[in-house]
C-alpha cells in the first residue's frame, strides 16, 4: 500500500474519531450547580455513559458543582467554561481510595485518552477538609498516627490522582487548596500539562505537581504557588524512571523548593529539559536534583532559570538514604543562563505555610554539588550564571573553619533528609563542591553585597575542576582567596 494511501487512512479515522466524540452537558444528567448539593452520583454516571459512548467531554457551564471522587475514564474529557467551579465535598467519606495507593477528588488508574480543561476552577476546600479528618482521627473512627500534627498524605485528598495512564491533557484549568499534593501523575504515559494556574496553600504537603516515573511530559506556560515543592519529579519505583520530560516557561513560588528531582528517587531522571522558568519567595532551592534512593541521573538541561528571593540556588545531591542496594549515579548535567538573588531573611515569610526554620543556628548556604565518597557527581557544567547573595556571614553566629580537621568534621549525612541545609554550617558563602569529577564553571558571577568570613568557593574532594572568567565581588575583599582547594586536583584556573 502507498504511503499517500496509509496518510489519507490515518486521517480518515481521526476524523471519524473526532466526529464521534460527542459534547454532553452536566445537566442532562442531573447535576445541581447550586453550590451545596452533592453531584458526585450524577457526575459519576455522566462519566460512565460517556466512556460507553465512545468518549467526549462532559461540559460544566457556569456555576458551583459539589461532588466526591470522580474516577475518569477512557475518553472523556471534563471541560469547564468560565465561571465554572468544582467543589470538593468537605466529607473526608465522599473521597475514594485507589487500594493501596491514594485519595483524590479525581482518580484514574490504566485509563487512555483522558482529559480536564477549559477555563473553570477545581476548588477542593482542602483546609476544612484536612480539619475535618483529624477531627474524625481524634474521635477513633479514622486510624492514623497523626504524625506532626497532621493526617497521613495518602489519606487527605488531592485533586488529582492519575496513574498508569496513557494519553492526558490538563489544560487551562486553575486547581485551588488541595488537602494534600495538588495532583500526581504515577507512571503516565503522554501527559500535557498547559495553562494551568494552581494556587494551594491550604495545608501541609501541598505538591504544586508531581510527576512519577513518567515519560513524555510537557509542563509549559503555567503557573504554581504552593506550600511544598512547586514543580516536582519524583520515582516511586527502581524498575521506572521519569523520562523525556519538557518544564519550559512556567513561573513557580513554593515553601519547599521550586523546581525539584526527589526527594523520593528510585529509579531515575534521564533526558529532562526545564528551559525558561521563573522562581520567587521560595524557601529552599529553586532548582534541586537529587539521587538519594538508588537513582540514575542523566542528561539534564537548565537553561534560562530566573529565581528571585530563594533560599539557595542550586543544590544537586547524592545520597544513600532507602538505595536497597542500588548504585545512585549523577551524570552529565548542564545549568546555564541563571541570573538569582539570595536574601538575608527567610524568603517564604508571611505565607499561610512557611518553610519550617530548622538547621539553625548557620549562616546564608552556598549553592551545592555534594555526592558520596563513593558515589560522585560527574560531567557537571554551570554556565553563564549571576548569582546574587547578601554575604554578611559571622563567625561568632555559626563557624567552619577551613582547617582539614574542620573539613573532615562536615558529615557525609549519606542518610540523611537532602536539602541545602542540611550539613548546618558550610565554609563557603558562593559554592560548596565535594565528591565530584569533571566540573566546568564558565562565565560565573559570584557577588556578596556584605563581607563573609568565608571563602566564595570550597572544593573538598574534587578531581578534574575548570574555572573560565569566574569572578568574585565581596566588599573589602580584594586580596582575599575565594577559591580554596582541599584534598583536590586538577583544579584549572582561566581567567
């Protein structure tokens, strides 16, 4: 058969499939858009006819829908107009669980073609729902340790839960207060994520996005504000990974980190392009790629990263905290085109759920490239980058020496939590490098606007380093060294 042949065949049956997907209304199945009346039965079955139909959307004009858990199936896509509102019930009993897994407000598990859009908002009123539930767990009727004060993630709901599917579009949508991570995508396949505006500091654990052992994700023109990481890849699963994933133009404010590979990291992050993001007043770092559990890290490309009031900067981690004998890995990951600004003070301070203050007392951290010493971070170049901090670190506040007894006391913590404070006190104010090969910083601005009893940069275990136009700006600083070798070689200085 010739190829125009198959071409016109092909086409044909994508007409004939756009053709049988059908535009059905809310209310022809009965749904109540009053605000208060529960629609979770009527939603439901509109799904269901849908999906025996032979796909389409289920259109919610204008007004204020409350429903439970909805599981979506294979092509239907939900579309909200303008001025259409999804309510999640406040009932913690009105939410399914996936066995096993998860809660949600919407669940889907091995569906294929599934979609949200429109303009419409999906608020899940996630505060009273959480508050709700540990009164159900203070009364007996719900078991949980109540760790921190809080009900465990997998019993709160979020808004979406989708795994194992193959094929979703969520686009122009907003998604508002959580009870827990926003949404999860648990080993999907084909997932475009466009024009959503997600808002969630309801609660603790707020995940703007997680993305789970998926492949062939797009994440572009969005916008995240939320009160744990922002944008997030994650792997659940050693036998998984996430892979072939585009982050590009999306602006991110979180009480955790803005744009993070972890913590939990099993599997892997191979071939990740995150290209022309903006993070502001986030907590710890606004880009942070982590190998903590076992994790091949691979092929990954930071260009245009523009992080404005960020707790730290950059913070890339080996570490061996539930590995169950996988060898972590680091490899080959450029950062390029940064321009960043580090504040003196906390830089969530004022949000519903700030950060929590903890690794105290030290002063402002360096940006991190930190492995194992059996585990390094390789094949590293950081280009073209302007990072501005406050400087002003006191020794009489918190100290690191720079002796080699001072330099061996900074613990390997192989096990412990990865964040860019975590080793407290760190004896560089720009860059703190150890257990890695092959580094290239080419074309980077280090500026302290105060003075700092520490050097701009320590390297400690670092073999087959290259500095090109690496310059330092510290007031009163001029015959200072601000780049100290220890335990190093191969250390390239051009300027």
């Amino acid at each position: 058969m010739r190829k125009t042949t198959i071409l016109t065949l092909t086409l044909s049956l994508l007409s004939s499939v756009q053709l049988w997907a059908k535009d059905y209304r809310v209310s022809d199945f009965g749904a109540v858009a009053d605000g208060t009346t529960l629609n979770t039965r009527a939603l439901q079955r509109a799904i269901d006819v849908i999906h025996e139909e032979g796909g389409g959307k289920l259109i919610f004009p204008l007004g204020r829908y409350v429903s439970g858990t909805l599981h979506l199936l294979s092509g239907v896509t939900l579309h909200l107009e303008s001025g259409a509102v999804l309510l999640g019930s406040n009932n913690p009993y009105d939410y399914d669980r996936e066995p096993g897994l998860n809660t949600a407000f919407l669940l889907a598990r091995g569906q294929k073609n599934i979609g949200v859009t429109g303009e419409g908002l999906i608020d899940c009123r996630g505060r009273q729902t959480a508050y709700n539930l540990v009164d159900l767990i203070h009364r007996g009727l719900v078991d949980d340790r109540l760790g921190l004060d809080r009900p465990n993630e997998s019993i709160r709901p979020m808004i979406f839960y989708f795994r194992e599917c193959d094929g979703v579009t969520v686009e122009g949508i907003s998604l508002k207060n959580s009870a827990s991570w926003v949404q999860t995508y648990d080993q999907c396949k084909n997932l475009k994520i466009d024009r959503i505006n997600v808002e969630s500091n309801a609660y603790w654990n707020n995940d703007g996005l997680d993305i789970v052992d998926c492949e062939n994700v797009t994440v572009t023109n969005s916008y995240f504000d939320a009160s744990d990481d922002a944008i997030c890849l994650k792997s659940h699963s050693g036998a998984h990974m996430c892979r072939n994933i585009l982050i590009r133009d999306n602006v991110a404010r979180s009480g955790a980190s803005g744009i993070k590979f972890g913590t939990v990291s099993a599997g892997g992050f191979k071939d990740i392009r995150i290209i022309n993001n903006k993070v502001y007043d986030t907590y710890r770092s606004a880009i942070t790629i982590q190998a903590v559990d076992g994790a091949k890290v691979d092929n990954i490309f930071v260009d245009s990263l523009y992080a404005i009031h960020t707790g730290n900067v950059i913070y890339l981690r080996i570490g061996d905290r539930w590995s169950s004998g996988r060898q972590p890995s680091m490899s080959n990951i450029t950062i390029q085109n940064v321009y960043a600004e580090v504040p003196a003070g906390k830089p969530d301070k004022g949000y519903d759920y700030e950060g929590p203050q903890h690794h105290m007392p030290r002063n402002i951290s360096p940006c991190g490239i930190v492995g194992l010493s059996d585990h390094d971070i390789t094949n590293v170049t950081l280009r073209n980058i302007k990072i501005i901090y406050p400087g002003g670190g006191n020794p009489f506040f918190a100290y690191r020496g720079l002796t080699p007894a001072e330099l061996d006391s900074i613990p390997e913590a192989r096990k412990s939590y990865p964040e860019f404070s975590q080793f407290r006190e760190l004896p560089a104010w720009g860059f703190y490098i150890r257990h890695a090969k092959n580094i290239t910083m080419d074309n980077v601005q280090l500026i302290a606007q105060k003075p700092d009893y520490r050097p701009a940069i320590v390297l400690d275990d670092v073999h087959g380093i290259k500095f090109d136009n690496v310059t330092y700006t510290e007031p009163g600083a001029e015959k200072k060294q601000q780049l100290f070798p220890y335990q190093s070689t191969e250390v390239t200085v051009n300027q």
